[in-house]
C-alpha cells in the first residue's frame, strides 16, 4: 500500500501556481497577494503552499492548505507589508502535494520569479485626492485660509477695508474716485519649489519600524502632490549622502518621476554639509524659487543652518531651534528663515528634534 501510495503519487500531473501582485508597492502598507493553484490533474488533490516573498517584510495568510478538484482551482490572497525601498523579487513558491494515500508528500518549486519596487507611500497621494474633492483635508491636517491682501502677486482695486496696511492703498487711484481704494494681493501662482532633502546620517534614525528618511520622504511626496496640483513646478536635489538632481517641472508626470528618482535612495553616513547643499542649489536653480529644506534639525545646527542661508531662501522647521517665522519676508543676516511647511504625515511623540 505504502509503496504504490508513491507510484500514485509520482504519476499525479504536478499543479501549477501563479502569483498576482502589483510592480510597485507603498512603504509599509500592508499588500494583498494573490496566488492560485491549478489542478490540471484527472484525481482529487492535497496541497500545503508557500510563496517566496522578499525577507524582511512581514506576512499574514502564509503558508496555506487547500484540497482541489480534478481539472479546477484554488485562489487566495495573503498580505504583506514592506519596510524598506527599493527593488527586490519574489522567488517561485514552493507547493507540498500529497499523495491519495497522505503517506508521502513531494516538494516542488512552481509559479515564476517577480520583480517589484517599493517606493516612497503613495497612497497618501491617493488620499489626498479622494479628501480635496470631498472637502475634508482637514482630516490630514491641512486647513484652508483667506489671506486677504497678503500675498505678491497683484489681484485687484478694492474700497479700502478697515485692517488695510498704509502701502496696500494706492494713492492715485484714491484721487480719482475721492475715496481710499486698496490693491488686493493674493499668493503667488505658477511658483517653483525645490525639495532639498538631507541624506546624511541624522535621517537614518529609527521612528517605529521606519527611518526618519522614510517618513520625510512620504512628506516631500504629499507636499509634492499639493503643489502641483495648484499649478506650481516641483524639483529635488538631494545633498549629504546620495546626490541627484530631478529639474522643477509642472504637470502629474512630475510626481511619477520623483518617484522613480526616488525610490531606491538611503541615506549615507556624512554630516550634513549645508553650505554644500546651499552651493548646489543656486548652481541648478536660476529663477526665483521656494527651497524647501528636509532634515533631521537639532538645536547645534541652527546656527551653522542660519548661517548659509543668506544666500537661499529656504523653509524649515526644527522643534527646540530658535528659527523664527518670516513668512515672505526676505533673509537678512543669515538669521531669518522664511516660512514653514509641515505636513501632518510625520507624527511624532517627545523628542528634541523633527523632520520638515
């Protein structure tokens, strides 16, 4: 019994398994995986199953069991949730078929070799767009405000308003209706914004189960997004690490290119070089831009970081620096930094420093 229990079982017209998963996956999501194992065989089947998948991302739903019917097939899915970028690949999987009997089982590699890369968390890209068109942003922390009369680029001739500063009334237009008539100004359209992103080693620190590059990185990628959205052109140089230059551009394209410049990027271990990196940047960029400066900022850097920055323009946050806010205004002795952005995808409990 034992012995034709294996005749039967060499005789069984192996299965045959296929794997359906995305090209690109987000930075610590958790991903479905589709596998589905096919009975080509004229008998009843027994499998164990279990895919090869990168090492170093947890899974969920692996290995499984299914018993199949002649000529049919079994399909499900498992989850798997990546931790690092780059490019990695999934090796055939491995399936346990058992003979009638169950008194041996044969090992065998079925299904194909699949390349993927896991890039930067786009999905928040994707969330954005479903809450804009759904009015709810401010569930991600960003909130609308109206600015009347900020701004530098030219609106319109209004009634002079009560609030209104002195320059903002235009003297020879007042003379001509005998009333006081303000100019309106509103914030700039079709600006363009540098991300100059550190990759020394203050980025590789561990928050959770990702490094603040990571995180900075998933931030750039929204800030990105919203400033194309409205028109504006997005470029990145990176410094301190890695270099590469992505040139500003406009358009949705522009944020599939920044994934694929980024994707596979880690951060080395120098020091950040600020005065290197402000160099760089008005080598690249001519026009007037907005330079958006991500790093791991400490106390002892923001000094030597307001000091290279009289020549940039440059926006920036460090929690415990002294860095003021100067929305707009321009540097003056190295020691203002105009603006801040964050972006409420980094969340961080205590701590002495943050990422812009």
């Amino acid at each position: 019994m034992i012995g034709w229990d294996m005749v039967l079982l060499v005789r069984t017209k192996p299965p045959e398994l296929t794997r359906h998963v995305e090209h690109t996956l987000p930075l610590g999501i958790w991903t479905r995986v589709k596998l589905r194992v096919s009975n080509t065989s004229n008998r009843r089947i027994g499998v164990a199953v279990h895919d090869f998948h990168p090492a170093g991302m947890p899974v969920s739903g692996l290995p499984f069991e299914a018993t199949i019917e002649p000529e049919s097939w079994y399909e499900t899915t498992y989850k798997l949730r990546p931790l690092a970028r780059g490019s990695f690949s999934f090796d055939r999987g491995q399936v346990l078929l058992a003979s009638p009997y169950g008194w041996w089982r044969s090992s065998i590699r079925l299904g194909e070799q699949s390349d993927v890369r896991v890039y930067p968390n786009f999905q928040a890209v994707s969330k954005y767009g479903l809450l804009a068109g759904s009015n709810q942003l401010n569930q991600i922390g960003i909130h609308r405000m109206r600015k009347r009369g900020e701004g530098r680029e030219f609106h319109q001739m209004r009634d002079y308003v009560l609030g209104d500063s002195l320059h903002q009334i235009d003297w020879k237009a007042t003379s001509r209706k005998t009333k006081l008539i303000s100019r309106e100004f509103r914030d700039e359209r079709d600006q363009q914004v540098i991300f100059l992103i550190d990759c020394g080693q203050s980025m590789r620190a561990q928050d959770g189960e990702l490094s603040h590059f990571d995180h900075a990185l998933n931030a750039v990628l929204l800030l990105a997004n919203v400033a194309l959205r409205h028109g504006d052109g997005t470029g990145v140089m990176t410094f301190s690490g890695p270099q590469r230059w992505l040139a500003p551009r406009k358009g949705r394209s522009q944020l599939n290119l920044m994934l694929n410049h980024l994707y596979d990027i880690q951060p080395g271990l120098e020091t950040a070089d600020f005065m290197g990196a402000a160099t760089k940047v008005l080598t690249h960029v001519r026009k007037r831009s907005l330079v958006v400066l991500v790093t791991n900022l400490k106390d002892k850097d923001s000094g030597e970081l307001a000091t290279h920055a009289t020549r940039v323009k440059v926006s920036a946050t460090g929690e415990g620096s002294e860095l003021p806010r100067q929305g707009g205004s321009e540097v003056q002795a190295g020691r203002r930094i105009v603006g801040t952005v964050t972006a409420d995808v980094f969340r961080r409990e205590g701590g002495d420093n943050n990422v812009a």
